[in-house]
C-alpha cells in the first residue's frame, strides 16, 4: 500500500510538474479551425465555419505582428455545431483578419482587427483560481477563473482556466498556448442566441487540441477552392460617438447591414448598394456591437464595433 501511496505522489507531482511550464501561443505554422451558430431572427440560423491561420510578420505602430489570415464560409438556416460531414460550402471571405502579438514574459496575447489600428487585450494566461478575468477582445462580462486543470496535447499537458459566469459555471475554457474552447476570436461569455467551438487546433501539422466533432480537423484550405473574393474592408472611426463608414473594397448590390447589441438583438437594419456604408449611432448607448454585412450572393463579413 505504502508504494502505492509513492507512485500516486510521484505521478501527481510529475502531471504537476509538467503544468507549471508556459506553453507560449505559436508564431508560425499554427492552423485554428472552428464553427459559430448565430441565431437570426426568430428561427433561422448562419452557420460559420472559420478557418483561422497565421502567416508573415506585419509591422504596427511600434510592435511587429503576426498576420491571421481567415477563412469564412457561412449557411443559412443550420442550428447545429458540427457538420457530419463536411459540407460544399462557398467560401465567402478569404484575407487579412488582424494581426497577433504576444509577450511572453506577461503571458499576454494581443490582437488587432483588420481595418483597425486599436490594439485589444486577447488573452491573460497569468491568471490564478477566483481572479476575475480582465476585459479583453473576447470578454465583456465579469468571468472568473473557476478552476485550472490540464490537458493533454500528445505530448504535453497544457494548463486549462475553466471559468466561471457569476454563480454557474460557463463551460468555457482558456487553453495555454491554443486559446479558448470556443475558438480564436469567440466571444467567452457568448449571447444567448450565438454558440461557438473550437473543433481543431494544429501547429506545423500536429493536432494538439481536437474536440469530440469527428470532421473536426477537415480543414477548408485542403477541401475547398478559395475564392479571394472580398480582401480588405474596414471601419473607421472605431470607436465612434455619433457615426462609423464601413469601407469595402469593392461594390456590393443590395447590401444588408445589420447590427447586433451584446444581448443578440437586431438593433439596426440598412440596405444599401455600393462600396461603403455610412452608419450614425443615433439612439444606440454606449457599448460593443457586432456589425454584419451581406449581399445577395451571401457574402459575410463581420467586425466588433465600439460606441463611446
């Protein structure tokens, strides 16, 4: 019995022993694959599948960046996470998606949208149990660090933040070095109407992380034609107190904005052809908004947008 009390020790130690080391976020060859259900209206859904991926460095301001190139496909009326099979879907963009910084001695990762130069906090992986999670590009609310466990990535354990949504446990979780269970860019503390999962994550061809979705790691650069069909747009000013332009880089016939309050409510609604919008706030109080646009082909894009 008394050895048996020894091994469990020595192993407890040697799983604690692996946690302790920091498994910074990658600077190359990383892949992201996810899926978001964002309910619209009273029953139909957008279904997106997001292949996130970084790429060459880009010089900001006085910090240098990695690019994060996004690939977005989108379909309508799908409630569910996680296609049984992967399924033929247009892709509606493919381009720049922001840039990625990170300081390692902090353990903090920064983002900045593309279209802006607003650099936002990403994620704090310095964080102990009961600490409130800092507001960041992800976080709006008032999580905490439920409890911190690990998991193993093949070859090492990385430390796992659960966290924790006022008195009921959010079932959402930060991963050293990959991000969170929800995805790259997904919000932490989602509205009602949007969920969210990170089905795969790859660095330089290696699963690390996979969740239970069996086409989880069927990546769209390698089943799909990627059709660049929108590179650039962009928001400005942003934040903004009494009106934004919404800048593409090419026409659009029978655009559709629509723009979405922190509770998922359709807050403003605008049609309109052509290669920029201009949108006042109007009555909207101070806050975070998604704005998304389409068109008749189904093309999506879709970017956080401050008031102030």
């Amino acid at each position: 019995m008394r050895n048996i009390l020894i091994l469990f020790c020595l192993l407890a130690f040697d799983v604690q022993a692996q946690t302790s080391i920091y498994y910074p976020f990658p600077d190359s060859g990383a892949v992201w694959h996810q899926e978001r259900s964002v309910l619209i209206g009273h029953s139909d859904y957008y279904n997106f599948v997001e292949e996130f991926s970084l790429s060459n460095d880009t010089i900001i301001g006085s910090f240098t960046y990695k690019k994060l190139n996004l690939v977005l496909l989108h379909e309508l009326s799908v409630s569910y996470i996680c296609f049984p099979s992967r399924p033929s879907i247009p892709v509606s963009y493919s381009g720049y998606a922001g840039g990625i910084r990170q300081d390692i001695l902090s353990k903090r990762i920064y983002y900045i949208e593309g279209g802006s130069n607003i650099e936002y906090l990403l994620y704090d992986f310095n964080l102990s149990v009961n600490d409130t999670l800092p507001a960041t590009f992800t976080n709006a609310g008032t999580l905490t660090v439920q409890s911190i466990d690990s998991i193993f990535d093949g070859s090492n354990w990385r430390k796992r933040y659960n966290l924790l949504n006022g008195n009921w446990s959010s079932s959402n979780s930060l991963i050293e070095g990959i991000g969170s269970s929800r995805g790259l860019l997904s919000d932490l503390d989602p509205w009602i109407q949007t969920r969210a999962e990170l089905h795969c994550f790859q660095e330089d061809g290696t699963t690390l992380y996979q969740d239970s979705c069996p086409t989880g790691c069927d990546f769209i650069i390698t089943n799909n034609q990627i059709v660049d069909r929108l590179t650039s747009f962009q928001v400005y000013p942003n934040p903004f107190s009494i009106y934004t332009t919404v800048k593409l880089n090419s026409d659009f016939t029978g655009a559709a904005l629509r723009v979405y309050n922190s509770l998922g409510q359709i807050v403003k609604f605008e049609e309109f052809n052509g290669s920029s919008i201009v949108v006042e706030r109007g009555r909207l109080v101070n806050g975070i908004y998604l704005f998304q646009l389409s068109n008749l082909e189904g093309l999506i894009m879709h970017s956080k947008v401050v008031i102030e």
